[in-house]
C-alpha cells in the first residue's frame, strides 16, 4: 500500500508514501554515472546518468523503491498484487526484471520522449533476484517535469496510460482510477452550492462542505482520490522550504497511522516513510514515522563520476 505524487510548484517535484508493515534495510542511495548496472538478460551499464533514491542494496545492488535520475526523470514501483503478470523471456525485446526497471529508465532517459521509446522496446520479465527475494508485484508511475504515465504489466500484456493527475496508489489497475475521478469532479475548495432543493434555506454550518464526499479511508482508490484534491487544491509556495513542507503535507492525507490497516498477516501496515525529491537540483528529501524532521541529501555533493554506490544510514 503507497501513494505517489508527481507535482509542479515553484521547481518539479516527485515523491510517495511508503506503507509498510516491516523494514527491509531501505536507505537513501546515491548511483554515479560510473558504476555498472549488473542486468540479467541485456548486459551490462557502464555509465549512465547519476541516480538518487530509496533504496535496499542486496549483493551491492541497489533495489530502488522510489527514484530520480539527474536529468529530472523520476519512477515509482507500487503494489499491485493479484494484477501484476510478468513474462517469460522474448527474442527480439529489451528483457528486463522489475527489479531492473528503475536503473533501466533512468539510466539513459533525459525525459518522456526518451522513457516511450525504451517502453516501446521493453518486455517484463520475470526473473526473481534470488531464490530469498523473489519478486514483488508491482506498476509503476513516471514523470518528468512535463507530464507523468502509468505503466502495468497485466494478463494482456503491457498497458501505458498517461496519467494527467500525476497520482499512483495500488489496485484496482489504473483505468479504473480513471474512470473513478469522475465520481468526485464535484468536489471543490469553497462553501457548498444549494443545487438539492434550491427553494428551501439550506446553511453552510461549517468550512469545508464542497469537500464533502471526500474519501477518507485508507484504500487505494480512496487514497487515489484524496491525494489527486489535496494536490489539485494545494497553494504553490514560492521558496524551497514552503514547496517541500507543502509536498509532505499533501502526502500526509494520505499517510497511515499504525493500527489502522492490518495486513492479511496479522501485522500492521503504516507510512514507514515519505519522500519528495526536487527534480530539477536532485535534492532528495525524506521524513520517518517517528521522524518528523525532514532529512536531505544532495545528489550534486557527490562525486558523480564514481563507481561505488554512496549509502546513507536510514534515520528513525
């Protein structure tokens, strides 16, 4: 369970909630140009663009959750179980794992032009990393500065929608968001309008009534929902500080309490963390859950031209 948010304000911006019910050893990576992306099936990276996310290394390898290359081109991997339906290996394509897609785009993508025409090429497939991590039912949103799409590999194949609110949670697949934001176009900042019995004295006894209907449960198409009118309805800040406080306080509508949602395994799932990175300077900003205080790291204080993966220490 996670929500994702591509959003535009004085710089672009692009970030998600983690909800997890456990740690995987995640922490901030930072991928130089010079070290070589290992892939399965289509051979090895050299050099590339320089990286910066969420991340567990496995072996020296960073299993990006979430993110952003130097050119601005972002991606997220959210759950999407019972849907996800990766392939065998096919002549003829980019065969690549989902655990490869992050480092595959963001590799050699300076913006969407470049991202479609690799998913053009691309076949999903599924290898696991290992025999102890197999892989993880995923799709995934993308986003430049300029636009952001959804990209689902189901039974029929793979599906790539643009995705206009620049807005990911988890299932139903993607079309179904779609076509749920219609039910909400209602919704508004303002007093509500009387358009029930307009002959009869009807009060605004609150701030607040255009949003009524609003979901505020904690599943996907409702996360979806609330997330897209917080973002929508959201005041742009004109500094770095009022931009990224504004970013996590979006995200916080969506965040989850512990307690709140129990997975099938008894255990709780709650918002381990949440991410915003200013695409435009690779600045990467993150706050735990019992870390409130924004942490960041800069992608340009590094030297980008290494070949060993720089890791920072998770803070909680």
């Amino acid at each position: 369970m996670c929500t994702a948010i591509s959003h535009r304000a004085n710089h672009h911006y692009f970030g998600r909630n983690l909800d997890l019910e456990r740690t995987y050893g995640e922490r901030v990576v930072i991928t130089p140009r010079n070290y070589p992306f290992k892939m399965r099936c289509v051979g090895t990276l050299e050099s590339h663009y320089a990286i910066i996310g969420m991340a567990t290394v496995v072996d020296d390898y960073p299993l990006y959750y979430e993110a952003t290359n130097e050119k601005g081109v972002s991606i997220a991997g959210l759950n999407f179980p019972d849907n996800a339906d990766y392939k065998e290996y096919e002549e003829g394509k980019d065969n690549i794992t989902p655990f490869e897609l992050a480092p595959w785009l963001l590799s050699q993508c300076a913006c969407m032009t470049e991202v479609m025409a690799l998913l053009d090429k691309i076949n999903i497939v599924k290898i696991n990393f290992s025999e102890k991590l197999p892989l993880s039912p995923l799709h995934w949103i993308i986003s430049d500065k300029e636009k952001s799409i959804t990209i689902e590999c189901v039974e029929h194949g793979l599906r790539i929608y643009d995705n206009p609110f620049g807005v990911l949670t988890n299932n139903p697949t993607f079309d179904y968001h779609m076509m749920n934001v219609n039910n909400y176009m209602g919704l508004h900042e303002g007093f509500a309008q009387n358009t029930l019995c307009p002959d009869n004295i009807l009060k605004n006894y609150s701030l607040g009534l255009g949003a009524m209907g609003l979901p505020g449960d904690f599943s996907s198409s409702s996360r979806f929902i609330r997330a897209l009118f917080v973002k929508e309805k959201s005041c742009i800040g004109n500094t770095e500080k009022e931009s990224v406080n504004q970013f996590f306080h979006i995200l916080s509508s969506v965040a989850m309490p512990k307690g709140c949602v129990m997975a099938a395994n008894g255990e709780y799932e709650y918002t381990r963390y949440s991410s915003c990175c200013n695409t435009d300077k690779g600045i990467y900003y993150y706050t735990t859950y019992d870390c409130r205080s924004i942490t960041s790291i800069d992608m340009n204080s590094v030297d980008l031209e290494a070949c060993n993966l720089y890791l920072y220490n998770y803070i909680e």
